[in-house]
C-alpha cells in the first residue's frame, strides 16, 4: 500500500530547500524544489523500510500540525506519496 505523507519545504535564507515530514519526525535538503522534493521522497522510502524491518508502526500522516519556521523566508507544503516497499522481493 502506497504511503502518502505532508511535506513542509522550508526555503531557507541561504537558498536552499529544507524538506520535513512531520508525522515521520524525516528531514533533508535540496538547492531546489525538485530536488528537496526527491530527497524527501528517499529518505522517507528509507525510514518507512527501516521501521518495517524492525517490526515498528509505520505512522499514518498526521491531520493537523504546527511547524516552527525560524529564519526561514516562505513555506510550502507538498503530499508525497511513497511506493510500498519491495520486502517480498527481498525475502
């Protein structure tokens, strides 16, 4: 089953893209949206294998949230949808 989750893309005063997934408690960068976006994307297939792996809850997405912007100049939030992991291949 596919995953979708919010994602907060922070544009930072130096340029580049801070992304969060605040129900995974994942972060990264990217110097552009796209690239904030696909590193997001990676590292949330990563963190999501790593929970299954260890037997943990996959969190569901969250419906409200609050996210501190500190210096950052703007924010946008995306939803990302992470495709299921591939363990029975594995297996």
């Amino acid at each position: 089953m596919d995953r979708t989750y919010s994602v907060v893309l922070l544009h930072e005063q130096d340029g580049r893209y801070s992304a969060v997934a605040p129900a995974v408690e994942c972060a990264t960068w990217g110097h552009t949206i796209p690239e904030a976006l696909r590193r997001i994307e990676e590292a949330l297939a990563c963190h999501l294998e790593t929970l299954q792996a260890h037997g943990e809850p996959i969190p569901d997405d969250l419906g409200t949230f609050t996210l501190e912007m500190g210096d950052a100049l703007d924010a946008l939030v995306y939803r990302v949808t992470v495709p299921p992991q591939e363990a029975a291949r594995v297996a």
